[in-house]
C-alpha cells in the first residue's frame, strides 16, 4: 500500500514526450507524456509531529512524472551557522500543515 509523502525540490525543466503507436511495441495509439526534470532536496531529517524537513544540499536531477508533482510557495530558514535549511511550506496541500495541535486536545 502506497502512502503520500512530501518531497521537496526545485523545479528545473517541464518535457512533452511524444510516443508514436507502434504496432511492434503494442502500443496501439500516440500518446504525450508530461514530464518534469527536478533537483530533490538532500533531507537530513524530519520532525514528524510538525511535518518539518530540514535539507543540506541538493542530490542528483531526476525525470518524474508531471501529474505527480505539486509546486507550492515554500521558503527555507537557515538553522544555527551551518548549512542546514528548513523548508517553510505554505501549500493548501493534504500534507501541509500550519498548524500543531496536541493529539490530547
């Protein structure tokens, strides 16, 4: 079973692919894929009760599809004098959050 989960990266490219029908790949009609090329961010950790991650860097490019990414507002704040940032997310996303409220409340 699959369950959401934040990523956070930076958006470098968006490609239209067309792939023509092919009788010898059984692909019976044309079809355009949207893809996007992306930098994920290098979490070091997360704080799982407030849903704060904290990067360092950023890790190889990657080609996912469109449809899965959600572009947000977010900023980052540098935490102490090192190079670990917190990502501030601001999205109206199902896993944003603004807000924390005990569980015992």
């Amino acid at each position: 079973e699959f369950l959401p989960e934040a990523f956070h990266g930076r958006l470098q490219q968006v490609f239209s692919v067309k792939v023509p029908a092919n009788a010898a790949a059984k692909i019976e009609r044309s079809e355009t894929f949207l893809l996007a090329g992306i930098t994920p961010c290098n979490v070091q950790f997360r704080h799982n009760t407030l849903d704060i991650h904290c990067f360092k860097g950023e890790l190889t490019k990657e080609v996912v599809d469109l449809n899965r990414v959600e572009c947000s507002p977010v900023s980052r704040v540098r935490r102490g004098n090192g190079n670990l940032y917190a990502i501030l997310d601001r999205s109206e996303g199902l896993l944003a959050r603004r807000v924390y409220i005990p569980e015992d409340n």
